[in-house]
C-alpha cells in the first residue's frame, strides 16, 4: 500500500539498501517492520473539534484534517500548498510530520534553502544518501536538528515529503538511549543517527576497514548476544556485511558494505522484538 510504504519513509532510507542488489534474503525480511496503517475494516473513529467548538463525531470513515503541532518549530515554516497527513514524535521528544501534494523538488529544495539560512547544512549519513532517488537534506542549529526527505512523484505526480525534528543526531554523536555494549568501532566516524517513533535507534559511520575486520569486532562485542539467522547463513555476501542479534527484546542488526575505498557501517537496534524460536 502506498501509504504503508511513504509514511515511514525515513526508516526505508536506513535499510533499504541492504536489498536494493538482489532478491529478498531471510534476514532482510526479518528487517521489515509492520508499521502500516489500519485495514480499511479497521478505520478509527474519533470526535473532533469543529469550527464552532462543538465536539462532533465524524461520519464513520472519515477522519479529521491533521493540525500542526503547536511545539512544532517556527524556524522551519511548511512550504505552501501541502496536506498533513501524518504525525509522530519519538521517545526523545522529536516529531515526524508528513506532508503529500504536487510539487517539484526545485520549489522544495528552493523553500528550505532560504527558510534554513539561519541552520547549518550537513551531510546526509550515506545509507541513506545511497538509499535511491529523492530530496535529502540535513540541517543543525545549536543542539536542534532537521532532516528534510522528499519522495519522487509518483504516478499521479503526487510527492511524499517527510520532516523531521530533532529526530536526527548530528555527526560525532551518539543519541540518548544508546547501549553501552553496542560500541562504534574506534576506526569508523559517525556520520549521523536517528531515532524513530517506535523507539528503535540507527547509527551510522564510515571507515576503512575491511568487512571482515567489521565482522569480527562485532562477533566479539556481542558475544552475549544471541544470533539470529539461519543455521549456515554467511555473514558476507559480496560487498556487503549482515549480522543479527538478539538480547531479550532487543534486536540488532550490524549492516555494513563497500564503498570505494570507505566501508560504511549502520548499526540498528529495535526494541520489543519478539525472540524467534
């Protein structure tokens, strides 16, 4: 569905390289999150505010315009001619705001170059920079923070642009609710991190170290953890590195792959996982 697909777009971005080479293996499937909407047989009804502040119940399927959050910053004004439809916040207090509509990249990309004048443009973290077509924007101000991820048009040249708020951690840092035994390689820079509404954490980082190095230090790291794949499952498949790893109702996955002469590396927990039996 289109809307299961966009309205955690940002969350694709992290992972979706891993199958972007070749036919869904096990372990990306285990990736995938059920983060869709309702079926169209469990559609949410709920009253809402009319225009003459009486509380209304609105006909069954229908479900009242979003509004803007009333936190949300005026230092990062809504480009025009958009219609809300989505928000979220994370554990840490960050909103997702997810806007559709008919507009070009240029007009978006126009808006936010002179809306942000005031922040710092910085790099997009790779993962999500090589993840595929789109907008994709990165902005810092003091200790706020601004990802600004724009869709392509789809059939009906319809556009999905999603931001984010304090959802995104700067370079050179890494976000609260980190797990102190999951450590970054000393040799790799974060490049960047988010935290999703669902609570689940992705680090991002580059170095130069073989995947095999990658591998290893993590093997080791995380030899409290449990594994997760199928028996004979290779941890290295080409250029690219997948682990798993499960704690509890944690789970972690150890992604990593080549670039050029740079190995870039994500490390993504989920919280509340079930364990696989």
């Amino acid at each position: 569905m289109k809307i299961k697909r966009l309205l955690y777009f940002q969350l694709i971005l992290i992972f979706i390289f891993v199958g972007c080479k070749g036919k869904t293996s096990t372990r990306e499937v285990e990736l995938a999150k059920e983060t869709g909407p309702r079926s169209s047989g469990e559609e949410e009804v709920t009253p809402f505010q009319s225009s003459e502040g009486a509380r209304e119940e609105p006909i069954l399927g229908e479900k009242p315009p979003l509004e803007l959050p009333k936190d949300w910053p005026t230092d990062i004004p809504i480009l025009a001619g958009l219609k809300l439809i989505h928000v979220d916040r994370n554990p840490q207090g960050g909103i997702s705001l997810v806007f559709e509509g008919r507009v070009a990249e240029e007009e978006v990309r126009a808006h936010f170059a002179n809306a942000m004048k005031d922040w710092t443009s910085v790099k997009v973290p790779f993962s999500m920079e090589s993840s595929g077509p789109g907008l994709k924007l990165a902005f810092v101000k003091g200790d706020r923070t601004a990802l600004i991820l724009l869709s392509p048009p789809d059939s009906e040249k319809k556009i999905i642009l999603n931001l984010m708020y304090n959802c995104f951690v700067p370079p050179g840092k890494l976000p609260q609710g980190w797990l102190p035994d999951v450590p970054v390689m000393p040799e790799f820079k974060v490049t960047g991190s988010m935290v999703m509404p669902d609570g689940s954490i992705s680090v991002n980082a580059e170095g130069n170290l073989s995947l095999e190095s990658v591998a290893a230090f993590y093997k080791e790291k995380l030899a409290s953890w449990r594994r997760v794949e199928p028996e004979g499952t290779p941890d290295i498949l080409g250029d690219r590195l997948v682990m798993t790893f499960q704690k509890g109702s944690d789970r972690m996955v150890v992604l990593a792959f080549l670039s050029g002469s740079q190995t870039a590396l994500v490390l993504a927990l989920s919280r509340n996982v079930s364990s696989p039996r």
